[in-house]
C-alpha cells in the first residue's frame, strides 16, 4: 500500500470515529430524550441541559480534538505543509 | 497600518477596538445618567457602529481577483473563526432564538443541537477538501470537480434559491432593527440597512466582509453576553450558565402550579390577537411524550445540521484560510465563537420567563391584575407597536399564563427593560442585532454574486474577460442582489424564521450528497451530479409547495413539515445520485486524479491562484 492510500485509509476511519461520537451527541442521546430527562447535572434536567449546552459543547470539543488527530496523520504521512500555494 | 503588517498586527487592532467599543459603551452609560433621552442613545448605537463597518469596508478597497473574492486567501485561523461565527449567526440567531426558546422549550432546542452540530459534518468532509480544491465559490468546485458547464449551472441555481430566501429574512431584520433604533418608518429602514450592508462589501467583497464580520462578531457577543450576566447577577448567579439548575426547575413547578392550557384558534381569534404573536404553552424543559415528538425534534436537528454543511456562504468563508491544516482548525474556532451564543440563548430565555412569571420576584406580571400590568410602561410601548397582547379569556380581569402574548423577539428586544437595566443596554442590544443581521446578509449577497459574476458571467458566458471588467460585474450583481432582497424583504412576505428553516432545506437538498461525494466517492460522475442537484432539488420543493401552509397545505407526511422539507429533497438526491452515477460510464482517469490529490492536505491547490 503506497504511502497516499495508508494515510487515506487512516483519514477515513478517524472520519468515521468523529462521525460516530457526532451521532451519539446529535441522535442517541435525544432519541431517549424521555428517560435521558430522568436524570440531572448541576440541577437542571439531563435532556434539557445536553440539548441547551452539553451536546453544543461536545462539538467544539470533538472537533478540535479531530483536528489535531488529523494535523497528526498528516505529519506522520509527510503531509504536514503549511502554506501550499504562494 | 493596513500595509504589509496588517495580518501581525491583527490582534492588537482588534483588541484595541474592542477597547474603543467598551469606552464607547460607558461614555453612552454617562450621558444616559447625564439625561441624554433613550430614543438618542439608540440612534448614537446604531449610527456608530455601522459607520465603523463602513470605515472597514472603506479600507480594505481592492482591484484584485483573489482578494475580491478569497480575501487573498491569508485570514488567521482565529480570525477567520469570528467571522465565520457572525457571518453565521443571523438575525434570527441574535434576535429570535432565545424567543423561540422561551415559547417551543425543549422541542425547540433541536435547532440549538442542529446549527452546531452541523459544523461537525462541515470539517470531516468538507471544508478542508474544498480549501484543497482552491475554488472560489461552491459551484466552482461542482462545476471543476464533475466537469461540464451543466453541473456548474445547476450548482448555482441551488445556491441562488438557498441564500436568496436566507438574504430577504436579514434585509427585513436589519430593517427592522434600523427602523426601530433609528425611529424611522420599516420600509425606509430596508433600505438603510441595505445601504449599510452594501458600504461593508461593495468596495473589497470577501477581504471587506472578512474584517467587518470579525468587527461585527465583536459587537454583538457582548452585547449579547451583557445583559444575561447583569439579570443573572441581579439574582444571584455569578455565572449563569452553571447556576440555572434551580430556576429550570423553578419554572417547571410554575407552568404545574399556572397550569399550560392551550386556547382555541377561535378563542385567539375573535379576541383580535395580531399576528405572529404566541403565548406560552410548551414546557420549558420537559421532553415531550411519545415518538413522534422525538422524531420531529431528530429530523429538525438532522435537517439543520445537514444544512449547515451544504450552505454555501458558510462553505466559501473556509476558501480564505492560508492552507488545508488552517481550514480544518478555523471550523473549530467557528464553531467555539457561535458556542457562545448559542449555550447563553436557552440562559437568556430562562430568566426572563422567570423575570414575568415569578410571583417572588417584583418584576412578575402572570397573576397579577390585567389593570396594574397594562399601567407597567414596557407593557405600553411593547403593546402600543403591536409586539405584546393581553386577552381576558375568562375574564377574571387576572393575567392568566395563556392569556399574555408576545411576539418572540421581544425577548431579546425587551428583556433588558423588563429587568430595569439602564437604557444604554437596550441600544447596545439593538447594534448587536443589527451587527447580527448585517454580517449574515453581507456573507450571502456577496456569495449569491460572486458566484453569478465568476460562475455564470466569467466561466459560462465571456471566459475572456479582463480583471477589470470581471471585478466591475461582480459589484453591479453585488447592488443589484442587494436591492431586490430590499424591495422583497421591504413586502413582508414571511416571518423570519420559516424562511431562514427554508433556506437550510433548499441547500441540503440540492447540494449536500453532490458536494461530499464529490470528494469521499471517486465513482461519482457528472450525470449523477446533475441528477442529484436537479432532483433533490426539485423533489424537495415540490414537498414544500406541497405541506406549505402557504401553499396547498396538506397533511405533511410522516410528520416532515415545511420546516423539514430538506429531509425529502436530501434524500431523493442521494438515490438518484448513486442510481445515475451507476448506470453511466465511470469519471475519467483525469478526474479521478483530480480526486486523489484533493486527499491529499499539503501541495498546490487543484485549481490556480488566478483562475
């Protein structure tokens, strides 16, 4: 396998990976919204507090951490250029 | 000082701007103590700050093509973050999400959920790939990527249809923003604010609109952070954020003790309630029973979300990183700028539901006497301009819960009066709307022409034509785009939010599976690009046209309403892309090059700086 297909492969699972924590954050969380409510954090119900703040905050989590795993991808492959077109 | 060093010097010529704001503020602050009328210090708001946009604009005038329409391609990862995050946030976002907030509850929180998780999509499959691609617009790359004038052609109706609709919704709000604060009629505050609008991008496109959005972002976090830490501190909340937990809880055993009674339409209507106003009939933070409503609130989020990651004047504003690596990381950065919005809004609406329905708490007015909250002056000038409602249903000459009505922006608009906060927060309220609502319509006038100018007019019709001529089509589009949105917004055809929705629907319709095939599915083809822009986009707006409460109104199928269209039209796109693509021959060995190095972070960009 040359060098550009394992450094494609390796994007392409640690896009599935991004996408995978995205779904839980963005669906199964608020497809048991019902039960999820039940519980709490910081005093305010589950449900409500993933969907006003918690889940808004795993985002910006998740993406920076997957852009900082890709940036590291990229380098080990000898993809880690900074400017490309001057 | 806009020379040379003008990208190292960033930081600082901001920060000091920010510092000129916050002294801008207090000085508001002394005159309104000094006995300067609030009307005043509304108009001294507005006027300042949209003339500092015009100086930005002014300043940062350009003759070059890529400066024209990639910003040179050299903003900052942070940078490019805020202005991502005000180009993003609109009108809508700034003024009517905490009010739909405080009116839907929980259920409406799933366009809170959509428009951020969106931008996880934006920068897995997106934007670093299209940075690579080194386009200029969106159908740039649909046109290069799938060959042919065809594809490019359909690509740009799909974005013209899209942004068109969003662009009205921020004319009108900046209009009404203007019309308000300026105290002028709403039809002339369309066209004030178009005129704004028009000073920020008309001279330097993309590299003016760059710098006016990092301003505007500036202007309207704080001045929407503001007013939720002072009402938050009033009650004791040093960081409101954290501390909400009671007063949730608080409400819910309010809307337990007033009881959520929902009024008839005849009831509503033959009391004379105006238009757009609601009243408050939706739990605030309990989940709604049953899988139908966890299905309405999941296709809301996936139709934002998807949305997001097809709208083109997010898509273009990640064209003007300096490399692949800078793009990626600018998503986040967006995404932590509009975070800070978004997680305050469900705060915001939270205390002032408290702030009127609290006995506790002096400012209350449910269960009060209808005589005494009519005397209340907010309720006057709020009521006077047809934004507020009071009808005695039972008439007990008490404020039932369901009988006060609101118009949802009067949440933002009003909350600070409500609370007793000096004036000076009102108008500082009132320039971030209109910073809000302009910075949206700049990014998607400048995209819709940018896109007609170098798609249509210099790829499609006069490939010959000089620099000269092809940055003077792109400015007369740019006036020409911008005056007929006015004269729609100036008709008042729909309220602001279903036409933003609509926007989303169109968009993910028609380009989000062409455009993330396009880099993640080599065996994608013209053909099955233009079947799938052409068919989701028509499949879509045939559904919408169908469930349109203003059109023929049928029973929505499966609960997928006109706020919802996207999930059809996205769909059907799909499936006639990976039919068609299927069925016609593979894309060129060319093209599938193309595709490879596309993957590929580091190198040249596919398509030449000047092209």
């Amino acid at each position: 396998m040359s060098n550009k297909e394992a450094h494609w492969t390796k994007t392409r699972n640690h896009m599935w990976v991004t996408l995978a924590i995205w779904f839980f954050f963005s669906i199964v969380i608020f497809m048991f919204g019902e039960s999820v409510n039940q519980g709490s954090f910081l005093g305010y119900p589950l449900a409500y507090y993933m969907s006003a703040q918690g889940s808004l905050l795993a985002f910006v989590i998740l993406i920076f951490w997957f852009a900082n795993k890709q940036e590291k991808i990229d380098d080990e492959h000898g993809y880690g250029g900074e400017r490309e077109d001057d | 000082m806009f020379k040379g060093g003008f990208i190292q010097n960033l930081p600082k010529i901001y920060g000091l701007y920010t510092g000129g704001f916050i002294v801008f503020i207090l000085l508001m602050a002394i005159l309104e103590s000094a006995g300067v009328s609030a009307a005043n210090i509304g108009i001294m708001f507005v006027a300042f700050t949209v003339c500092i946009y015009a100086l930005i604009g002014y300043l940062s005038r350009t003759i070059q093509v890529d400066a024209y329409y990639v910003a040179g391609r050299q903003v900052p990862t942070v940078f490019n973050g805020m202005a991502t995050a005000a180009d993003w946030m609109s009108g809508a976002s700034f003024v009517a999400m905490a009010g739909g907030i405080y009116f839907g509850g929980y259920t409406y929180m799933a366009f809170l959920v959509g428009w951020t998780g969106g931008y996880v999509l934006v920068s897995t499959l997106l934007a670093p790939y299209l940075r690579k691609f080194g386009c200029y617009t969106v159908p740039d790359f649909i046109g290069t990527r799938y060959g042919g004038t065809l594809p490019r052609f359909c690509a740009t109706l799909v974005l013209v249809l899209a942004s068109f609709t969003y662009v009205t919704a921020q004319i009108n709000a900046t209009g009404t923003i203007a019309s308000r604060a300026l105290q002028i009629p709403f039809e002339l505050g369309v066209w004030v604010g178009l005129i704004s609008i028009l000073l920020c991008s008309m001279l330097g496109g993309m590299r003016a609109v760059t710098w006016t959005q990092v301003a505007q972002y500036i202007v309207l976090i704080i001045a929407y952070l503001i007013p939720i830490f002072w009402m938050g501190n009033k009650l004791g909340n040093i960081f409101p954020h954290l501390m909400l937990g009671d007063e949730v809880q608080r409400l819910a055993a309010l809307e337990a003790e007033y009881g959520l009674i929902k009024n008839s339409a005849a009831d509503i209507k033959s009391a004379g309630v105006p238009g757009g106003l609601k009243y408050i009939s939706n739990p605030h933070s309990a989940v709604p029973a049953g899988g139908m409503a966890v299905w309405k609130y999941l296709s809301l989020a996936i139709c934002m979300m998807v949305g997001t990651a097809s709208l083109p004047h997010i898509l273009m504003r990640y064209f003007t990183t300096p490399s692949v690596k800078s793009a990626r990381k600018s998503v986040a950065w967006s995404l932590f700028f509009i975070f800070l919005l978004y997680f305050s809004a469900p705060m915001l609406a939270t205390l002032s539901k408290l702030q009127l329905m609290d006995p506790n708490l002096p400012t209350a007015i449910i269960g009060k006497s209808i005589a005494e909250v009519q005397g209340i002056p907010w309720v006057q000038n709020w009521m006077a301009v047809k934004q507020v409602f009071i009808a005695d249903f039972n008439g007990d000459g008490i404020l039932q819960l369901n009988e006060w009505f609101m118009r949802g922006d009067v949440v933002v608009l009003a909350t600070p009066e409500v609370a007793g906060l000096p004036y000076v927060i009102s108008g500082l309220v009132a320039a971030g709307g209109m910073a809000a609502a302009m910075s949206t319509a700049d990014g998607l006038v400048l995209a819709i022409s940018n896109c007609l100018s170098h798609d249509i007019y210099y790829k499609i019709i006069d490939p010959k034509a000089d620099v000269r001529k092809r940055l003077i089509v792109a400015r007369v589009l740019l006036v020409v785009i911008g005056a007929l949105g006015a004269y729609i917004a100036s008709m008042r055809l729909t309220g602001i939010l279903g036409a933003v929705a609509w926007a989303f629907d169109f968009a993910m319709s028609g380009l989000f599976f062409p455009l993330v095939l396009g880099v993640w599915w080599k065996r994608a083809n013209t053909a099955g690009a233009v079947a799938g822009i052409l068919g989701g986009l028509t499949a879509g707006t045939a559904y919408l046209i169908y469930v349109g409460p203003k059109f023929m109104a049928n029973t929505p199928w499966l609960g997928i309403d006109h706020l919802r269209f996207g999930i059809i039209g996205a769909s059907v796109s799909l499936v006639a892309m990976v039919v068609v693509s299927l069925m016609t021959k593979e894309p060129s060995a060319a093209t599938q090059k193309m595709v490879d190095d596309v993957r590929v972070p580091s190198g040249r960009a596919i398509l030449g700086k000047q092209h």
